[in-house]
C-alpha cells in the first residue's frame, strides 16, 4: 500500500476511535442533567467518564496533529473553511473540560450547577457540530449538514446511555435504560437517513454497484444501532455498548470510505500530501508507539471496569 | 485593521493565555511527583497531606493548559491556513508526536493517578503521576522544537512552494531547540517553585498573624518548611539552567535572528564592542558584543543597516519588529526573572540548617517577599514570549516566509473578530474563575487526612476508601 493511502486509513482510524471513545463521553456529559437525580447520582453518572474523558479527547488532537502532518493543505483548508463551526466546537470543548475538571473542587452549589452547565452545553455543541461539519465536508449541503448533526448528537447520546447503563447500578442504570429507549426515536430514524447518504454522496445518481463496500458499512451501521436498541431493552448492555459502538466505528469507515481519494472538494489526498520522507519516518514512529497507547489505554478502562455506584454525599 | 491583525491578534492572545497555564503544569507536576514519592518512601502524613494540597491545585490548573491547547492546534488550520500548507510537511510532525508520544501518556495517567488511589497499589499510582509529568515535559519538548523550527529552518527544503522535510533528526535536534527546551522547561520550574512558595509564603505569614486558626491542623510553620525548602532548590537550580541556556539561545540569536538581537536591544547601526544598556541611557561597553558573541570587540548588527540588506535579499518591505515591545519585554524578563531566581537564592541561604536542630524559620519579610514570587516570573515568562515570537516578525518562518503571506485567504475580518471576541471573553471569565478557585484552596490549606495506609497495605485494607484518601478529587 501507498504512503499516502495508508496514512489516510490512519487519520480515518484516528477519527473513528475518536467518534467511538469521545461518542460516549459527550452523550454522558449531555444527559448527565436527565440521568441523575440528586448530587450523589451526578457524581456516579460523571464518574464514569471521569478517568477517561481526557485520554479520548487526544483521539481528536492525534487525528488533528496527524492530518497536519501527512496532508497539511487537507488540514488547514478544512479548519480553514469550516472557521466558526470549529470555534464553537473548541468553545464547547474548553467550558466542558474545564467544567469536568473543577466540578469537584468547587464549593458551592451555584458554582457546581455551572460545571454542569458547562459539560451539558460543551458536550452537545461539538457532538452536533462534528456531525455537521463532515456531512457538509461529504454533501456540501446544508440541510444535509443539519441531518449529520442531528444523527451524531442523538447517536452520540444513545452510545452515552447505553455506556451509563453499562457502568453504574441502581436507580441511574434503570433510568439510563429507559433514555436510551427514548433517544432512540430520533437516533434511528436519523441514522437511516444520514448512513444512507454516505455511499452516494459523492456520485450524481444512487449506485450501489460504484461502492458496494460503502453500502455494506452504511447498512452494517444502522443495522449495529437497531441491534444496540434491542439489546439494551433486553438488558444485555455490554452487548448493546459494543453496538452502538460498532455503529459508529462503521458509520466512520463509510464516511472515510466516500471522502477517499478527495477529502475536500478540489482537493485529493495525492495533491494534499506531504513528502514521502514525513510520511516515510511518521509510519515508522506511529507503528512503533501506537501498541503502547492502545496497551497503556486500554489497561487505563481496564483498572476502572467496576460498576459504579451512587456514594451518599 | 484587517483579518491579518486580528488573527495576529488572536494568537497572541491564544498563545499567552495558554502559556500562564503550562508552567505550572509542567513544573508544579513534577513538584507534587516528588511530595508523593517523599510520601511513599518515608510513609510521613504531612507528605501526602502536601501531595494532595498541592495536587489539587495542580490539577485545577491543569485544565485550564489542556483545553487552550486545543486551541493552539487548530488556530494554524484556522487563521494561517497558507502557513499550514507551506510548513506542514516539516512543522505537522512535531505536533503529531506530540500528541502520540506526550499527551496521552499525560491524559491518561493523570485521569489513572486521580481515580486511581483506591484502586491501583501504591507503587503503580505513584508511577502513574511519573508517566502523566514525563508526558508533560515531552509535550514541551516537541511543540518547542517546532517553535524553533520558525526562528531557524533546518533539515527541509523547499520543492513546489511548500517546505519538504529531509532529516526529522536535525528538526528535533535543531540547535534553536537544544537551546530553547531547557530555556523554557526551566523557566517553567521556576514559575512552578515561585507559584509554591507564594502558597508557602501565605500560610506562614496567616499562622504568625492568628496561630489559633491553624495550630489544630498542624504546628506552626514547620509543616511549609519541607516545600518551601523543596521550592527553593527547585527555583534555585531552574533558574541557572534559564540563564546558562539563555546565554546560548542569545549567541544563537546573533547568528540566526540578528535582527531581533539588534530591536531586542534597540541597536541601530552595526557596531563594533556594541554596548549593553540595562535600562535606556546607561550602558555597559561591550557587554553586547560580549554576551552574543563571547568576544567584546565583535560587530553587532543593528536594525537600520539589517533593513537595508534585508531589502537587497528579499525585497522591499519592513523587516523591523515592533521595536518598543520587543526592547522593553526583553528587559522585564530579565529582571523579573533575575529577581525571582535572586530571591530563591537568598531563601536558601536564609532557611539554611538542618531541620532537627532548631532550623531557622522563615522570617516574616521574606515570606513577604514570597508572595512576589508569583507574579514575577510569570510576567518574566510572557515577557519572555512576546520577545520571542513579536520579535521574530515580519517573518513566521525566518527568511522563508511572511506572516502577511500565512494568514487563511479564505477567512474575512467577520470571523476573526466573532472568533477573538468570544474567545477573549471566555479566556477572562475561566482566568477569574480559575483564580477565584485557586484563592479558595490555597486559603482552605491542606485538610486533614485519615491515617496513611501502610505503604505496602493492600488497598481497602485498614478502613480507608476512596472516601477517606481522596474526598475532593472525585467528581
């Protein structure tokens, strides 16, 4: 395989554990205000995320930093013409980090309920605008834009229900469960519409025989999320997480699948990358860390896989 | 006022309020690593009351330094999207490793070491604050080297009007890197061990003034001995690693940057034994030629004749930064700087004996003085920043390439100023919010702890929980 070409399934790679790992973490952070009752019950949705939020956030600097360095002109003319979504999406990112941060360190309640304002706010703006910018990206359309938005900010609030579920016990679990149910009356539909998108996007008429690897992702996608529905209304939540997570794994892969070979309109990622020695020297680096940050990661959910549950304050 | 400015601007608004944060990531980490280990090798609980005092502190800060980092990523996407595209090849790799190598080596860890007390033995959770400030230090190191990267070009070429990497070893081994990383990691120490003993300056001048307050927590100043000792050494040793490398990143400057080495100074004409002027209008013969060169009769090019033969070799246009900003932020980080790594030196002196035999305390006025151990290294640090980074105009890349040639095309004046405005306003709300917590924590001062577990007591054995060890630090 091609420099370029492998360096471009990275950066797709890179996007997708990101839309998988920070998926959860932003539909968490979201209905963490409809999940929990009480302060005892917001500290145990939060604390799921807590140890992890901030290692899935580097998924997206990765990914970034990745883009700059193997295709620097894909890099900056996308952070470049999608300019005030992607100052929302930082806004977002900054109050709900912080938020998160200091929502234990605070004193009072006021000042409490501004973290979570922070985390609901910083959670949602960017779990809506990451699917509206790269379904503009794909469509360059803006209806099409606001169909992307809605389907990754209602799928990334089913992915976050499903997970709470998946890690706390009790009146939190329960209450998970049915928001999961009720998120998904607007998660499915508007993933049929938006996966259903993808495989044409870039071609005049709908062909199925252009892409049908686009198609079987696309399907497999919205299938994985029906699948993740069921699952978590049978109780069976890890399988449930493991699909929706897989909807939104493949939902990557088929976007990634139809911005190849030309991420921006005008733009292929022939012309768009950097030399082969970057890309030459990078794969090497890349290769030879990337099992220890998956290991050391992955150890990191590992030490953390216990239920949580609802400590008196 | 165009795009141009504004985006200007805005990354110096980014980049300097990102930056009062960083120092105390990187330096303070390191602190609290070595309470935390005295902690585990000692099993004192005044250590680990200290460890999770200045732990929380280190942490509300740290924050503040991750998320304006997002920032800084993307704000050369976003507003300099013709540098991107030049520099991308070269400048894109660092910042790659960056967050590969450094920062999920410190996000992870750090989410593993503040979850972790209950969870993890104690060996493995003092290893993980270790991995979270080893990221930290290596993140400094890779976005240095890319920094430098701009002042001194090297290992690329330029191939189709894009620069094209030829030797990452000589990008990350670029002298303007060697000199830069120590400069700037142990500056970074040194507002870490100034941020400590302001802390430490507090509580001993509040005990002395009401001792009933605090005497039941603990007696009397002996328990900020150990940090401000600790502090001390800390400031003391940073700060001669600042000035050895800024003495080599000053020589580099002569060769590299002449032209900021004559505005920094505000020599005009070339001079031979070039004087030094500490402040305008007393000068120090030859100690310019001196300190850039190590020989006093050598020529020092000034900003006047530089224009000129900047002209001939690029063209007409204005080659001078802006002359009173990078003059006057050169001498306030040396002074300020000075100051603060005087002042840890006198400590020492003044704290010196050993502790078991009638040490000697603090006294008052130097706690005092302490307190300016805050304020004065930051001012130093951005100071330091500004001469850097104004300094290196009208060039983002020396030599290479233009700021007014980096800036996005594609981006008007509208968005950059919707974009400065709201980030302006939410980096001074979180900058008051963040002070106003840090205030509160620094006056609560360390709370009491439950009796240490053994350090070799496995965990939940002993009656302490989660609860117990680390009560504030969960959500």
């Amino acid at each position: 395989m091609e420099l370029t070409t492998f360096w471009f399934a990275v950066i797709a790679f890179l996007w997708t554990g990101y839309f998988v790992l920070e998926g959860f973490d932003f539909g968490v952070g979201l209905l963490a205000p409809a999940l929990s009752r009480n302060e005892a019950e917001r500290r145990q949705v939060l604390g799921t995320i807590g140890p992890v939020w901030d290692g899935n956030e580097v998924w997206l600097i990765t990914a970034v930093g990745a883009m700059f360095a193997a295709f620097p002109a894909w890099y900056a003319g996308m952070l470049s013409s999608f300019y005030l979504p992607l100052t929302l999406v930082l806004a977002g990112l900054i109050v709900r980090g912080v938020g998160l941060e200091w929502r234990g360190k605070v004193h009072h309640a006021s000042d409490r309920a501004w973290c979570d304002l922070g985390i609901m706010v910083g959670s949602g703006l960017p779990a809506f605008l990451w699917g509206a910018v790269f379904a503009d990206l794909l469509h360059g359309d803006a209806l099409a834009a606001l169909v992307g938005g809605v389907f990754s900010l209602s799928v990334c609030a089913l992915h976050g229900a499903v997970f709470v579920a998946l890690k706390t016990t009790g009146a939190v679990r329960a209450r998970a469960r049915r928001t999961a149910m009720a998120v998904s009356a607007v998660a499915v539909p508007a993933a049929v519409i938006a996966l259903s998108g993808i495989p044409s996007a870039r071609t005049a008429v709908a062909d199925w025989t252009a892409a049908p690897w686009l198609w079987v992702c696309a399907l497999a996608a919205t299938a994985a999320l029906a699948a993740g529905v069921a699952l978590v209304w049978r109780g069976r939540e890890g399988w449930a997480f493991t699909a929706t997570a897989s909807c939104l794994a493949l939902g990557g892969l088929a976007l990634f699948g139809a911005l190849w070979p030309a991420p921006m309109p005008n733009l292929t990622v022939t012309e768009a990358a950097s030399g082969p020695y970057t890309l030459g020297v990078l794969t090497w680096i890349g290769l030879a860390a990337l099992p220890f940050v998956l290991g050391y990661q992955a150890w990191s959910y590992w030490v953390f896989r216990r239920r949580l549950v609802a400590e008196p304050v | 006022m165009d795009a141009l400015d504004l985006a200007r601007w805005q990354f110096g608004v980014t980049t300097v309020y990102h930056f009062l944060f960083v120092p105390l990531t990187i330096g303070l980490g390191v602190f609290v690593a070595g309470l935390q280990t005295a902690w585990h090798r000692t099993g004192k609980e005044h250590y680990l009351r200290l460890t999770k005092f200045f732990g929380k502190l280190f942490l509300i800060n740290f924050a503040m330094g991750v998320v304006t980092g997002i920032v800084q990523e993307f704000q050369f996407g976003m507003n300099w999207s013709e540098y991107s595209v030049f520099v991308g090849d070269v400048f894109g790799a660092p910042l790659a490793l960056e967050a590969l190598l450094a920062f999920f080596l410190e996000s992870t860890f750090l989410g593993l070491w503040i979850f972790g007390w209950d969870r993890l033995p104690k060996r493995v959770h003092l290893a993980t604050i270790w991995a979270a400030v080893i990221g930290s230090n290596l993140s400094a190191y890779f976005i240095l080297a890319a920094n430098a990267w701009m002042k001194h070009p090297v290992g690329y070429e330029v191939v189709d009007g894009r620069a094209r990497m030829t030797d990452l070893w000589a990008v990350l081994t670029n002298p303007t890197a060697t000199a830069q990383v120590p400069h700037v990691v142990a500056a970074s120490f040194v507002v870490a061990g100034g941020f400590v003993l302001a802390v430490c300056g507090y509580h001993v001048l509040r005990e002395r003034r009401d001792p009933d307050r605090t005497r039941p927590v603990r007696r009397g100043a002996d328990m900020w001995r150990t940090p401000i000792r600790a502090a001390l050494v800390m400031t003391a040793i940073a700060g001669a690693v600042v000035a050895v490398s800024g003495d080599t990143s000053a020589k580099l400057m002569y060769e590299q940057q002449p032209m900021k080495l004559a505005a920094a100074e505000g020599l005009r004409h070339d001079t031979a034994g070039a004087p030094f002027s500490p402040v305008p209008g007393v000068e120090i013969p030859m100690m310019l030629s001196l300190l850039s060169t190590n020989d006093p009769n050598a020529v020092v090019q000034g900003t006047e004749d530089l224009q000129k033969r900047f002209t001939q070799q690029f063209g007409p246009a204005d080659y001078r930064p802006n002359m009173p900003v990078v003059f006057w932020s050169f001498r306030v980080m040396i002074v300020f700087g000075l100051a603060t790594v005087g002042l840890a030196f006198l400590g020492l002196w003044l704290t010196r004996g050993r502790r078991k035999r009638n040490p000697r305390q603090v006294p008052s006025w130097l706690a005092r003085a302490f307190l300016l151990a805050l304020p004065l290294p930051t001012l130093a640090v951005v100071a330091g920043w500004l001469l850097s980074e104004i300094g290196r105009q009208p060039w983002t890349v020396q030599g290479e390439l233009l700021t007014a040639a980096s800036v996005s095309p594609g981006v008007g004046l509208g968005e950059v100023a919707v974009s400065l405005a709201l980030f302006t306003a939410l980096y001074g709300a979180l900058a008051l919010a963040e002070a106003v917590l840090i205030v509160r924590h620094v006056k609560s001062g360390p709370e009491p702890v439950a009796p240490a577990r053994r350090p070799d007591a496995p965990s939940g054995v002993g009656g302490n929980t989660a609860a117990d060890l680390q009560p504030t630090l969960m959500y």
